[in-house]
C-alpha cells in the first residue's frame, strides 16, 4: 500500500488529511486507518504542505488513551538493531512499525569495487547466522553469467555444507526462541548443538562463520581428511537432543500458551507481503525452492517439504523444529552420494592454480598474481539467482558490464522482506506477545541493513 493510497482513507471535505487521524512521534507521523491496519510515516515535506493546505487546523495528537512507545533498538529481544514504534492501548498493541536502517553497511555498494573472486568475502558477513548461503546465491549468479557448469563433487558438497548450515541457523533460533520466552535452559541446549555443527565447519573452512568457502567455480578447498567420520558424529549426535526439545518444549502446557494463536498469518497476507520460508509455509503453503525450482542436487535428493496449518508462532516454531530433521535426511544423502573428481573447475580464466604450483612454476605465479589482483571478467548480461535460506528466499541479481566487477548488484534479503509482516502479526496482540512474533519470524539484522 503506497501513502497516496492511504491517503485517500484519510482525508478531509477539503482534500487535506484529517489531522485527527494522525499519530505523532517527534518528526514522524503515522495515518491511522479506520480498521487499525497500517502504519506509515509523513514526510517532513508533506507535514510543510499540509501546514500550507489547511493553516487554521490545529496539530492535536489523537484523543484516544493510546501510547506510543519504542522497542529497540537496544532491546534485546529485537534480535539486533531493529526498532519497533508500537502504538499501545493499554497492554494491546494497536499499530506497529518496524524502523531499520541502523546497521546500514552498504554492502551492495560495496560489491561494485570488489572484483568477483572477491565478492563472496562481501556477501557471507549478511546472514551471520547462515553465510553459506549468501555465498551460494552469489556464486549461482556469477557462474549464470560465465555460463559455467561446476563439477558434481562441488555441488554435493555445498549441498551437504548448506544443509549443515541450516541446521546451525535453526538451532540458533531454538536457543533464542527459548530464552526469549523465558525457558532459559533451551539457550544453552541450542547453542550447545550449534557449537558442534560450527566445529565442523572450522575444520573444513578454517573459520566459524563468514567463510568465503563457496566460490564461483566451486568450493575454496576440497573435504579434509576424516570429514566423513565427523559428519555421522554430528548426525547420530544431534536426533536425540531434538526429542529432548520436543519433552521442554512442544508438549509444554506454557509454551503452547504463549505461541498458539499468537502472530497468525493467512497464506493471502503472507503471498501479498512477499513472505517466504518458515513464515509463509507455517500459513500452509508448501514453496520452498529446493523442491519448486531446484538448484544443486536437491531433485537428486528426497526430502519433505514441511509446513503448517494455523500460521501461528506455534507453527512457525514447529517447522525449524522439524526442517531440522529434513537437512539431517539430504546431509545423509550426501554423505552416501558424494562423488569424486574436482572441487572446481579448471578453467585457468576462473580457477587460480593450486597452492604447491606456485613455487615450481613462474606462469602458475603470474596466473595466480593477476587473478588475485585484476579478478576475471564476466560477460555483459544481468541475472538473478535464488535459493531456499533458513528465512526464505535469498536472491541476488547482478548486472555485468563485461568488467572484472559487479556494475550493480542487488540482494532480495527474506529477513527484511518478511519483517513486512511484523504490523499485521502484532496488531491486536498482547505487548507481550510482541517479542514471541518477532522472534518467531527469525530477523537477521546484517542482512535487513546490508
């Protein structure tokens, strides 16, 4: 809904807005809509023009008993810098309205100085909590415009590396979903198992998170030595601890209390808002884009598509839950399927030569000088590629100039598109239950303010 659209609903006999419908909050003014639904903010210009159109109108705040407050964007429950502005009559939060833009890095920006080796060092610092998957998107995207195929070997083991990120991310939600509706004990069991996970990934990237590990043209470094052993560790490890969160949390008489019917959502409001993942599939609609427009090997793989019914915090909690377990049974696959050959390719235009080739050979030092420092030109062309993120579907549309870097480059993030539904989850519903809704859409601030 755009303002002028708003306005309409809130006008006077002379065309300017009825000044009684407006809400204000220092500079910022808020429309108030006869059902309560909307929130939007006046412009500084637009308060000078109204000023203009209607002089003798006194500025007055509405005569209802209502508040307005802020949550964040030190709140610790906001999960980062996320400001909420809450209009409250009494305990019931009437309107809100999320307020980003306090992390802003520029990372988009950024990518247009950053060759294409490079880029994926950019994009993984978005979602901390899942950076396998901003560095995916960004290699489909690169390797669409250089229309590269990549070895088999490369695509299981970034299949097998997301899914394990997958799991991380859902378990970090586990822990602070837990502590931020007061079962403490479930912060310290999910980050237990995320550890375990993360181990994983330092043994095979080098670092926890952040890892520049997927690359256009394939992966930085093939599965060391024992990676097998670890990964069945991990897959006998972690079945158990899931039924323990099921006995401290899913059939807990007070956590059903504080999540079911709580933050519901239709799949009509979730589609016209543009949610996707857990928030649009706990409405009961089944897209998810491993099974609807695969990439990698996920049509080589079975797995179920989970989803819900009420399109409550219940359901969306349950679906992480359980996605869970779906990423174990693609990780197995993997672990039975992975196949031999290359971990890129070898194509000397893209690939840089081998670490050992270096010191024998002064072209290999030459190639590996000028990749490194020049990159590798991309055709001319633009393109978007997508995958199915832990909140939904991240894509990244670059356009090429034929350069050695991004002429534009562009992220559709899901936490900030899903963060749209934060007015329509919390309208009616208890401040309370504010920090339940955002937690249960699971926001990553790096990437809404990248």
């Amino acid at each position: 809904m755009t303002a002028t659209e708003d306005l309409t609903n809130t006008t006077s006999t002379d065309g300017a807005p009825a000044l009684e419908d407006l809400v204000f909050e220092g500079s910022e003014r808020v429309f108030r809509r006869g059902d309560d639904s909307a929130v939007l903010r006046m412009s500084e210009a637009e308060v000078a023009q109204l000023a203009i159109d209607a002089p003798n109108v006194a500025l007055e705040t509405n005569t209802d008993e209502r508040t307005i407050m802020n949550m964040g964007p030190s709140h610790p429950s906001t999960h980062g810098v996320l400001r909420l502005v809450l209009e409250l009559e009494g305990e019931v939060v009437k309107r809100s309205k999320p307020v980003v833009g306090y992390l802003h890095t520029g990372m988009e920006k950024t990518a247009e100085d950053l060759t294409y080796l490079q880029g994926a060092t950019n994009v993984t610092r978005m979602d901390y909590a899942s950076p396998l998957f901003s560095e995916l998107a960004f290699s489909l995207a690169v390797e669409k415009l250089l229309e590269i195929e990549i070895p088999a070997r490369a695509t299981w083991i970034r299949m097998m590396m997301c899914e394990l990120n997958r799991m991380s991310s859902h378990l970090l939600f586990m822990a602070t979903n837990g502590m931020d509706l007061g079962a403490v004990s479930m912060m310290i069991y999910g980050w237990r198992e995320r550890e375990e996970v993360l181990r994983f990934f330092e043994m095979v990237t080098g670092l926890r998170m952040n890892h520049n590990y997927i690359r256009p043209g394939g992966v930085a470094a093939d599965l060391p030595d024992g990676w097998t052993d670890e990964v069945q560790r991990l897959l006998e490890m972690i079945p158990p601890r899931l039924e323990e969160y099921d006995i401290l949390m899913t059939g807990q008489p007070i956590w059903r209390e504080r999540l079911q019917g709580v933050g519901v959502l239709n799949s009509a409001e979730a589609l016209a808002l543009g949610a996707t993942g857990p928030v649009l599939r706990s409405t009961g609609f089944a897209w998810d884009l491993r099974r609807d427009d695969p990439y990698l090997a996920y049509d080589e793989v079975d797995f179920d598509v989970v989803v819900g019914t009420y399109g409550d915090c219940f359901d969306r909690y349950a679906i992480r839950l359980n996605e869970i377990r779906e990423s174990m049974r693609i990780v197995q696959q993997c672990l039975d399927q992975m196949p031999k050959g290359d971990y890129r390719v070898q194509d000397k235009k893209v690939t840089p030569p081998p670490r050992a080739r270096i010191d024998e050979s002064m072209e290999a030092l030459i190639h590996h000088f000028k990749i490194f420092t020049e990159g590798f030109k991309v055709p001319e062309g633009e393109v978007y590629a997508a995958v199915e993120s832990p909140r939904g579907e991240l894509g990244v549309y670059i356009v090429s100039d034929g350069g050695p870097k991004p002429y534009r480059m562009h992220v559709r993030g899901p936490s900030f598109i899903n963060l749209q539904t934060l007015p329509h989850l919390m309208y009616d519903g208890l401040l309370a239950d504010g920090v339940a809704v955002i937690s249960s859409v699971d926001p990553i601030m790096g990437e809404v303010d990248r």
